[in-house]
C-alpha cells in the first residue's frame, strides 16, 4: 500500500515538473530574465559583500572588471564618487535584456578617471546588448597634444566601444554621460565616445547605435567618432595610415542615431561617422571645434543615406583647409542636410569631398548660415548630383570677408552637377563667388557684396526685407530674424521643388502659394499663385551603373548619357537605315538595383535624331522580363534646345535596364542620346519629417523621388 502511494506522488511530482518546464518554456523572453543589479561604492563598498545591496556593495573595478554579467543585469556606481582605472565589465546582454550601466543616490554623476597605463577609461570589446548611462568620465595626460597621431600619448579615450573581427554586434547606448577632458592623440580612433569597427578577416560593423544626451568637452581628438576599416567598395584604395590593415569589404553599421549631444573644444573634430547607413544626426550642438588642428566641425564619409538635421554648428577655429560647419566628405552616397544652424565657423558653411569614388546624390536644403568665414561654399574634387535650395546666407562684418564659393582639384575631377535653387544670399562683404565651376543658378536671390551671379534668369536683387537680419546668437531659435517680412520681394519668388520635405527652417508648411526663396515660407496672406513653371525634381543618380549598346558609336561615349549632363552626348554613326534596327542601348547597376517606374530621354535635336520607338526591359537578377512595349515619342523640337520626353510603367527593380530601339528620326542617318533618367514617380505634395530612426532611410530616399528597397 505503501508502496503503491509512494508511486502515485512520484508521478504526481513528475507531471507537475513537466507542466511547470511546459510553462516556463511558453514565457516569453523578458519574462525569463529578471537579472541582478549590482552596487558599487568606492568608499563604504568591500569587494568580499555579495554587491546585490546598497547596504552590501563592491568598492574597486577590479571586482566589476573580473565578473561576467548576464541579461538583465543593472551596475549602479554610487553618486558622488570616483574610481581610478578602466571600467572593462564583462559578458553580453541579448534582446530585450540590455545590461545597464547606472548611477544610485543623489548628487554628482559618479566619476571614472581614466589612468596613464589605459587607453580609456570605459571599454567594451566584442560585446553586444549593453547601455551606459549617467556618469562621468575623464581621461587625462599629462602630454601635449601633437598632431602626430603616433604621439606619445597614445589614442585615449573617454568610452571606447571596439568590434574586432566578431561581425555584427548589436545595440549599445550610450546616453546622459558628461565626458571632459580626454586627453588623446590625433587620430579618428581618439576621443570621448569612439565606436570603431575592425573586420579585416570577418567583416564587422554595428546594429542599434544610440548616442544621446551626453555633453562632452575638451576632448581629443574627436567628440563623438564611429570608426571602421570595412570599406572596400567601388575600387576604394587607401585611408588613414592610422586605420588598421587590410582592410575589410564596405560592411555599413546601421540605425546609428547621434542626438542631443553637445560637444565643446573638440581638437579636431565635433562629431564625425564613417562606413554607417540610414545615420540619423539630428539635435547636436558643436562650438569651438577644431582648436588644435584643421577639420571639419560636423562631417561624415564612406556613408549611405545620411539624415543631419536640427544641428547647430559655430565657432570652429581652424579654418586653414576644413574648418566649415558640416562636411559631405568622401564616398557618401544620398546625404540630406537641412534645418541646421551654422555660424562663425572659421572655415564656411558647407564642405562637399569627393577624394576616392562617389560624393554623391547630396541635397543641403532650408539651413541657416551667418557669419561664417573663409568659403561659404567648398567643393573639392568630382563631387556630384547636389542640390543646395531655400538657404538663408548671410555675410557680415564678422565674415571677414569671406569667398561664396571655391574649388579644389583633386585627382578624382572637377565637380558638376550642382545645382541651386531659392537660396537667398546677403552679403555685407565678400570677395565673390572665386569658383562657379560645375554650377548653375535660377531662382536665387541676391543682396549687397558680390554674390550676385549673373547667369541666374530668374534673379531677385532687391533687398530682401528679413525682419533683422546679422542678429542670430548662440541657439537654434534665435533666428527669427531671418523671417520674410510682409512686402518681401522674396515671397513666392521660388520655384516649386517636389519631395521639399514639406516644412521650412522654423516648421511652418510647404507651400504657402508659391514658394518663397530662402530658409522662411512666408505665412501671412499673399496672393493666389497662378500659372506656375513646372517644379524641380531633385534627381538621384546611380553610383555604379555602367553602359553599352550595339550601335556603332560615332561621336562622344556611350557612357555620356548616364553621366547626369545634359550638356554632353553620345551619337551613332552616321549610317543607320531602317534595317538597322532592333539595336540594344543596356544599363548595368550591377550588385544595387535599381527601383523604378519612368525613364525620360532627352536630346538635342529629337525630330532628326531621336530615338521614337523602343521597348523597356529588365532584369530582376534572374530573368529578363518587359517593362513596357512598343513605347512611341514624338519629338517636338530640332534646334539644339534639350528636350526631356518621358514613358512610365509599372514599378519594376532592376539590375539592368534594356532599351530595345525599333525606330527612330534618321534625318541625318544617326541617332543620339545626351541623358537617361531613371526615376519613381512619386508625389509632388509636402511631406513631414520622420519622427523616429527608423523613417531615416525614409526621408532621405524620398527627398530624391525614390524606393527604399531595403523597408
């Protein structure tokens, strides 16, 4: 009987292990982990407690150093307090069970002082899923600063964050930290808060970045920096001989948010992001940037799909060579810049490099620009496809004289394709725009100096009516001064741009009848505004399409008619009879296809020349397939005037792009061709700014018309 009853409760006991297991096993994750927080005090704390109390903490780093955290896992310092070393806690958190570095009890932020035998003072190596918040950091040297980066005192930094050939490693925050006077060399790999990427063997990189809120000051070489040696793409050769070799294949960090930082006195550089895609930099304030050596203030290279905005930029020191607000510097493709605040940077406003391959597809539109010095505009080397439009410069006396625009040579080639539209320019003295090479101008407005640029048809000259312009301070909204007042020769001067991102500089609505020229739409009553030229698309250009056809080629290179140009073209010889055709003109984008649902031709003489019946094929990386067939233009002009004639069909993505010529106007017995555009028809109305990181992508692809293929 015993024995009996003995087996019934061991059954009993296994079935009720089982259904808990079955239970525990159906939780979700969060609800699994629950983690320890853990105490650290360096004055009443023993590294012999348990540390899971306020009344029983560990005192040293050593002890935080040794332990290996789990998910879910809190380190709180204790407010007030200081530890000297390096703060290296081991171990990863996993998805949705961050481990949190903290503060407890009232007072100051508790201080970690990096030591001389460190390279920072906080540190994380191949480790994923952590966020640090609310402490203070410094990291000093008793060195001066040189600008050898092999400086004897070595690259130092506040918080380093270090991926060394461990592929994708995922969300770190960094946030509400006051990091100051970081002591380091001059490198990009040195500085408060550097994240740097390693993948010479395994190509690795970040996901889920968050800097925010912190401040930071006197800190060299960089502010904040994301750093990587992945960066092998469209025949990329060298960089800095401090960035370690060889290098990996182009592997971008993503969802990269940079906001709500200040930085002050960085020696080089404020805030700088390299080999990143859909970075959203948006809030920051940097002031004084570049004391001990030439840069730029806010900059970013080898980048995809940049968002800046609502940042305010001034006082950059050194402006021997950079030394602007912001810079597009090499191999960025699709940056958007807007809503940001430079002034008295001592470099300029605006820096587009093109050193390597493409600087690419930029739109810089509805910024504030005052009293910056040395070259309002710098465009150096073969930047191409950027559109400046409804930007507000002003010059005055403490521009010292500055230039509108100038030029570098680079090897890489002059810059084209820069166009500008609705900015408003008053000067109270400058010495001109010293380089126009590559750039035209309409619709822009001119006041005082030498800013006026003749070849502009649509000029405004008269002066301007900014309710007090020259009267910015320090601060986004001190600007107001820049507002049209009533009677403004500038209200509705503009011309209609499509994807505008539908607010100006102070958020007021887009448009307000027709559009006005500078960073201010007008919101009082103006009048209706009538018949209108048509509105400007802002035009993305492919990085890496090739061209060819099967015509004998006559004058010019095939490759002319992708080259964003209207200027150039390309011709057949002068043989072609009707039994020439079908001949094939084939677009290759190779590894990055492109989206899209209108091609628009455009030549110079369409009724003797151009191309009137084809069709529209494609690749999809398997197959061919048809796009549209049997299309028909008919050509209205033949007197050199370029002339656009477009065909749209279904949205298709393509990784090439055919069309299949059946017919055209042999007058002269050739064909030719000066551009094909390829575009996603999409609306012209007003759009709102993203709201979140994740719309990034979003808001760039659409300021240029197109798809994001990747959402």
């Amino acid at each position: 009987m015993k024995k009996h009853c003995f087996k019934k409760v061991v059954c009993l006991l296994l079935f009720f292990s089982m259904l808990c297991t079955m239970f525990v096993t159906a939780l979700p994750m969060n609800a699994m982990a629950g983690g320890t927080t853990y105490y650290v005090d360096s004055r009443g704390g023993d590294d012999s407690y348990s540390g899971i109390s306020e009344a029983s903490p560990w005192k040293s780093l050593d002890k935080v150093n040794a332990t290996d955290f789990k998910p879910g896992d809190k380190i709180l310092f204790k407010a007030g307090e200081r530890w000297d070393g390096r703060l290296w806690p081991k171990g990863s958190g996993q998805e949705g069970n961050p481990i949190v570095i903290d503060m407890y009890g009232t007072g100051n932020k508790p201080l970690i002082a990096g030591v001389t035998s460190e390279m920072e003072a906080i540190f994380l190596k191949n480790q994923e899923y952590w966020e640090i918040n609310n402490l203070e950091v410094t990291n000093t040297s008793p060195l001066p600063f040189d600008r050898n980066w092999k400086n004897p005192r070595g690259q130092r930094r506040g918080v380093y964050i270090l991926n060394e050939e461990a592929g994708i490693l995922h969300h770190i925050q960094i946030k509400n930290m006051d990091i100051h006077d970081v002591d380091g060399a001059y490198t990009t790999r040195s500085g408060g808060i550097i994240f740097d990427s390693v993948g010479s063997e395994t190509p690795s990189a970040f996901d889920d970045i968050l800097i925010d809120g912190n401040m930071l000051k006197d800190v060299d070489a960089y502010g904040i920096y994301i750093s990587s040696n992945c960066i092998l793409r469209y025949g990329m050769g060298d960089l800095w001989e401090w960035v370690p070799k060889p290098y990996g294949p182009w592997t971008p960090s993503t969802n990269v948010k940079i906001s709500n930082n200040t930085i002050i006195r960085a020696a080089t550089g404020g805030i700088a992001w390299n080999v990143t895609d859909g970075a959203v930099v948006e809030h920051n304030t940097v002031q004084q940037a570049t004391y001990l050596a030439t840069n730029a203030s806010i900059w970013w290279a080898y980048t995809d799909n940049n968002l800046v905005q609502f940042n305010e930029s001034f006082e950059c020191v050194n402006g021997k060579e950079d030394g602007h607000g912001f810079d597009v510097d090499a191999g960025n493709i699709n940056s958007l810049v807007q809503y940001n605040y430079s002034h008295d940077n001592a470099g300029g406003f605006m820096l587009y490099v093109n050193d390597t391959y493409w600087t690419l597809n930029t739109i810089v539109r509805y910024n504030i620009s005052q009293n910056d010095k040395g070259s309002i505009f710098r465009y150096s080397g073969s930047i191409d496809n950027v559109y400046n439009y409804n930007n507000t410069v002003y010059v005055g006396a403490a521009s010292q004289n500055p230039v509108m625009s100038d030029y570098f040579t680079k090897p890489s080639g002059a810059p084209r394709n820069i166009k500008n539209y609705n900015n408003a320019y008053y000067s109270k003295g400058d010495r001109g725009w010293k380089s126009l090479t590559g750039q035209t101008f309409d619709y822009n407005a001119y006041y005082g100096g030498n800013t006026l640029v003749a070849s502009d048809a649509h000029k405004v000259t008269a002066e301007p009516k900014f309710t007090a312009p020259g009267t910015g301070a320090a601060g986004m909204n001190t600007v107001n001064g820049y507002q049209l007042q009533e009677g403004s020769p500038l209200i509705g001067a503009g011309i209609r741009i499509n994807n505008n991102g539908g607010r100006d500089y102070f958020g007021n609505p887009l448009y307000n009848e027709a559009p006005d020229i500078g960073a201010h739409e007008y919101t009082g009553s103006v009048p209706a505004a009538g018949d209108m030229p048509d509105p400007i698309d802002v035009i993305n250009r492919h990085p890496i399409a090739a061209v060819t056809t099967t015509f004998p080629t006559g004058d010019g290179t095939i490759a002319n008619i992708i080259d964003g140009n209207v200027d150039t073209y390309w011709a057949s010889t002068a043989n072609i009879t009707t039994a020439t055709f079908p001949r094939d003109i084939t677009v290759n984008f190779g590894d990055n296809p492109i989206t899209l649902n209108k091609l628009t031709l455009w030549v110079h003489f369409g009724k003797g020349q151009g191309i009137t019946n084809f069709d529209v094929e494609y690749y999809d990386g398997q197959n061919w397939e048809t796009a549209l067939s049997d299309a028909k233009i008919e050509w209205e002009l033949n007197n050199g005037t370029k002339e656009p004639q477009s065909v749209t069909f279904p949205t298709v993505t393509a990784y090439q792009l055919r069309l299949k010529v059946t017919g055209a106007n042999l007058t002269w017995k050739n064909i030719t061709l000066t551009e094909l555009e390829f575009k996603l028809e999409d609306s012209p109305s007003a759009r709102q700014m993203p709201a979140s990181t994740g719309d990034a992508r979003d808001a760039v692809f659409d300021s240029f018309g197109m798809e994001d293929k990747e959402n």
